[in-house]
C-alpha cells in the first residue's frame, strides 16, 4: 500500500524556496516581466510543499478538509508526468502545454524536443504556477528559452510573446493534461490556433519587410577586418555545433564574425536569418550544411556565400533547396568525396572537396598538470553505440527481426574470426543485408527498403557491433574508457563506460591523458576525431581504415594513411599494447600525420582560403 505523504520539513521548504528563486531567475532571461510578478505570487490557498508518494517534491493542498488537493492531479508526478506525455511527438515542432500541471510535465516535454523547439505553458492560475515552480526545477529550460509561459487570456498572451520574440516557430498543436476538463480544453486548444494564426500572419509581414530591407543593401569590401556570418539550418547533423568552430576560427584570424544557427527557440525562424543579414552586414556568408533556400529572394545580388556540407545521411531535403542554381563566385563545399558525389546527384554544378580539417584554436598540448584525471583510463574508445534489439530500431516484422539478428551474428563472428576488412561507406550495409539474406533465405524485393534496410545496418549494427568487440577484444592491454552514447544497456562495459562524447575542451584533455585513443568505426566522425587527437599531442588508433581513405579523403588521406591502424582484432590488440606501454614510440608513430595535419589541415586556414575564394581579390 501507498504510503501518506510526509509533511513539510523546513528542509523541503527550502529548497523549494531556492528552486522558486532558481526558477524565477532563469524565467527573467526571456520573460522579465512576468518573472517579476511570479515573484510576488504567494501559492495557492492552504498548498503546501510535501514529498510525493515517489519521494518527489509535490505541492499539497489542504484548503478543502474534506479531501487532499494534489497540483496536478497526482501525487506521483514523476510517474504519472511521462505516462500524460507518452505517445507520439514531433521533435521539432513547438507546443503548448494546457497547464502548469504538476510542474514536471513542462521540462520533461522540453527535454524531449529538439533545441529550437519550445513549450508554450498556459498558465491560466498564476498561482498554480508559483506552485509548480516551487516543485520543480524548469530552470535550464527556462534559461535557454525552450519554456515559455504564457499568463493571462491565452490567445493574446501567445501573441503578444511571438510579436516580442518573432525568431520562435509557433506551436502547432496542444497537450492535453489530465487536470483541464475536456470542454476547457477545446476552449483552450482554439485559442492557441487563433493566436498562431495571428502570430503567423505577423511573422510572414516581418519577413517580407526583412527581405525589401536585406535586399536592398550593398556589400563594403574595404573593411580592414571583414564580416563574416556564419548560417545554418541544420540542428541535427553537426551543423550548429561546427558553426561555432568556425566562428572561433574567424575571430582568430582577425575577421569580424557573427553566427545564427538554430540552436535555441530564439534563432528557429527564418526572421532570425534574415535578421542577422541585415544586422551584421556581412562581405561574405558560410552555410553549414544548407543552402541559402528561403533566403534567396532577400540575398543582396553582390553578396558572395559558400554552402559547404559535412555529410548527407542526416541532411532534410529542403537544406538542397536550389541546389541546381548555385554558380561562381559563390561555391558548393563537399567535407569528403562520397557527400561531393551525392550534391552532384542532387544537381550542383560544381562542387569541391574541402576537409573541415582542425579547430587548433581549441585542440592544443596543454601542461601536463592541466589534464590530470581527464581520461582515467590508458586506452580511450570514441564511439557511439546503440541497442541493438529490433524493437529499438523500429524493426516489428518477424521476417525483418530474422535479418537484423542475423546480420549482427554474420558481423559479430567476421570479427572474432579475423576478417580483415569490410566494405567501405554505404556498400558495407548493403553487402552485409545480401548476406543476411542469404543465411536466413528472406529476401526484401523492394528496391527503396533494401536501400532503407541497407542504410540501417551500416549506421547501427555495423557501427555498435565494431565497437562492442573492439572493446571486448582490448581489455587485456589496459584500462579502457568508453565514451558515447547508446552504451546503457551493455552491462558488460560498466566499468569502461564514461558517458556521452563530451564537448571540444573536455575531448582535448581527455586525447592527451589517454595514452592511447581508439577510434573503432572509420566515418566521418572518427575522421575527425583522428584530426582532433593529433591536434592536442595525442596517439590515435584506427581499425580497419577503407583502402579507398585516400579517395574518400583527398586533402586528409595521407594523414590517415600515416596513423597507426590495424585490420583485424589480433592486431588491433598487439598495436595498442606496443604503444600504451612506449612514450618514444608513441610520438615517433604519429609525427608524421600531425605535421602533415598542422601544415595544411587546419580550420584557420579553411577559413582564410574561404576568404580569398570569396572576396573580388580571391574569387575565381
């Protein structure tokens, strides 16, 4: 049986107490003036803060004696709070919440859509709000923008937010919470339509007025310290994270750089691109991974850009939009061959192959002191991995759960076999489904779901099962460290598991402490990682590099070709053995590819031939 809740402590109460504080602090980032009113908000009547039947902080009110008022309905949000939210979503659409709820439901949607989506809160009892923010703690969301509360008539306060803050997308549907009845709710649900309906209009007239303004300017190119923006529409495929990379690179270089990317809410709509054009000026533009599609129409006609892509599997079909339109001077940019071949594909003209390369503004030897307890381990492992279940990919048909799991046994005993070597980029899936088919006698007959099918294998099974063995097969040469996602589920690498991938600072201590750094599935992310590792004084590791790297990788292939690798697991093990235990044989290994890298392959000096390409001085 459940047992009652316990009453307020004055330790409960205060932490709620700073949790509110916390919470009002980050809501006045965005929201300043409904941040001050919250602040003057008492909680409701007789409500007070008691630890849920899930040891949680609820709120609890007793004004009615004859029965408990729980906020929210529940007195188990962190039970009932993913069991309201569960069911499908879009991740990349806004929505409105139809109240405050528990208090638990706001960051939970939030924390499950992506960066540029928001969570629109219908706070119709300001109350019930300064309660839910004594509960829980929406503080990171609120800081970045992703939860956005909406007091007062709910239609004009969606409006009025949108008006002030026009980069946000508006929501496109509304969650139901067990807490709004349903004639309320449908009350409710209309007024945010007509609301997004009104913001929608306004937002179109902003960008028709951004574009006349846009359109309308004219390049300066006699600046002593050019501008340059950096734009992307890309969320998903590394294209705002290495946004940042390069206008770091930029600064240190001497440009005047800006980026907008849609990292955040506030930065989602193409108000905010379109913004940035006319804010920052810029001599030229460098679009990561898009083209400037929507943008066209306002694009200054002496405005040059360059669309340079990092990869094709996780690009949208519209970040190709005019493609096929794109000539010099502005430039298409492929990171390696295989994406080159896919944009000629697509119908660009001319396309050239230019590696991202290095940020060394950030990848850099530090003192050895500066390091220090990074890595924890002698062999680090950078890779991402995943469940390899059928369910958890999506796989529901008995005949397909058969391929799945045949082709994860195929690869698996490949490996401890031997085998030396695999296809390289896409064919890899592909061969391993044929075979996959042959051992279990299902065939798929439909070109686009052999090609689906294919492409699943080689990001997922492929991927994970590599990883996984190599793993396995190096804990007899040290202490191995495991970084990347996906990994939960394998119990056999608790003690090797470090958690996700960090970010650029962390990855550079954690390249120089590790004597060794192993990257196990060769691709666009272990391609850089090399870079990265010879960039901060590391030894990085490859296992079974393609023949072809060199073709796939024109700039970089005599880097690769000059990193330490192995082709099978055997060698793989006596390799890393050699050089965890050799200081002087690490070095000599690896100084070749890292001159090669640091003379050429560094982003500072993509960006100054960008400028030279780019420019009337430069332009070709």
């Amino acid at each position: 049986m459940p047992t009652a809740p316990a009453a307020s402590s004055a330790a409960l109460v205060a932490e709620a107490r700073e949790r509110f504080r916390a919470n009002c602090e980050a809501l006045a980032v965005h929201q300043p003036e409904v941040a001050a009113a919250i602040t003057r908000t008492p909680l409701p009547d007789g409500a007070s803060i008691v630890t849920g039947r899930d040891s949680a902080p609820v709120v609890l009110s007793t004004a009615d004696a004859s029965h408990a008022d729980w906020l929210g309905g529940t007195s188990m949000p962190t039970v009932s709070a993913p069991e309201v939210l569960r069911g499908a979503q879009d991740p990349a659409l806004s929505v409105a919440l139809a109240s405050v709820g528990s208090g638990y439901e706001a960051p939970l949607l939030a924390e499950r859509l992506a960066p540029y989506a928001a969570v629109f809160v219908c706070a119709a009892d300001i109350r019930k709000l300064a309660a839910a923010l004594h509960a829980a703690d929406w503080s990171n969301a609120l800081r970045r923008g992703q939860i956005v509360v909406l007091t007062g008539p709910t239609e004009a306060a969606l409006v009025d937010f949108l008006e002030k803050n026009p980069g946000y997308q508006v929501p496109a549907r509304v969650q139901a919470l067990p807490d709004v009845p349903s004639a309320d709710f449908a009350e409710l649900a209309a007024a945010i339509q007509r609301g997004a309906q009104r913001a929608d209009a306004a937002q179109q007239q902003t960008v028709a007025r951004l574009t006349e303004q846009v359109a309308r300017r004219r390049v300066r190119t006699s600046r002593t310290r050019p501008r340059v923006l950096v734009l992307s529409t890309d969320a998903v495929g590394g294209g705002s994270t290495f946004a940042a990379e390069v206008e770091a690179a930029l600064a240190a270089q001497g440009f005047a750089p800006a980026r907008c990317v849609p990292d955040a809410p506030q930065r989602c709509h193409r108000i905010a691109r379109l913004a940035a054009l006319r804010d920052h000026e810029p001599d030229w533009v460098l679009l990561i991974n898009c083209t400037p599609g929507g943008l066209r129409e306002a694009w200054p006609a002496d405005l040059p850009f360059a669309c340079w892509f990092l990869e094709s599997s996780t690009l949208p079909a519209n970040a190709l939009a005019g493609l096929a339109e794109l000539e010099s001077p502005n430039c298409v940019l492929a990171a390696s061959t295989p994406v080159a071949d896919l944009l000629r594909a697509r119908g660009a003209r001319e396309v050239g192959v230019l590696e991202p390369g290095v940020n060394d503004a950030v990848f850099r030897p530090l003192r050895r002191d500066d390091v220090a307890g990074a890595a924890g381990c002698t062999i680090a492992v950078v890779q991402d991995g995943c469940d390899l279940t059928p369910a958890a990919s999506n796989i529901g048909l008995e005949s397909h759960e058969r391929l799945w799991t045949a082709a994860a046994d195929l690869l698996t005993r490949d490996l401890r076999g031997g085998r030396k070597s695999l296809p390289s980029g896409g064919a890899a899936g592909a061969d391993l489904l044929g075979r996959a088919e042959r051992a279990t006698g299902v065939t798929l007959s439909d070109p686009k779901l052999r090609g689906e099918f294919a492409t699943l294998l080689a990001a997922r099974v492929i991927a994970t099962v590599t990883a996984r063995e190599v793993v396995t097969a190096l804990q007899p040469a040290g202490e191995v460290g495991l970084w990347g996602a996906g990994w939960e589920s394998y119990a056999q690498f608790d003690a090797a598991r470090r958690g996700p991938i960090p970010g650029a600072d962390e990855r550079n201590r954690i390249y120089q402490e590790a004597a060794v750094v192993v990257f196990p599935h060769f691709g666009p992310a272990s391609v850089r990682g090399v870079y990265e590792v010879l960039a901060a004084g590391g030894c990085p590791v490859l296992f079974q590099p393609p023949a072809d790297a060199g073709e796939l990788y024109p700039e970089g292939g005599q880097i690769l070709a000059d990193v330490p690798a192995a082709s099978d697991l055997a060698a793989l093990l006596k390799a890393v053995r050699r050089l965890a235990g050799d200081t002087a044989c690490r070095k000599t290994a690896v100084a070749r590819a890292r001159a090669t890298l640091m003379a050429g392959l560094t982003l500072r000096q993509r960006v100054a031939w960008l400028h030279e390409k780019l420019t009337a001085g430069g332009a070709s």
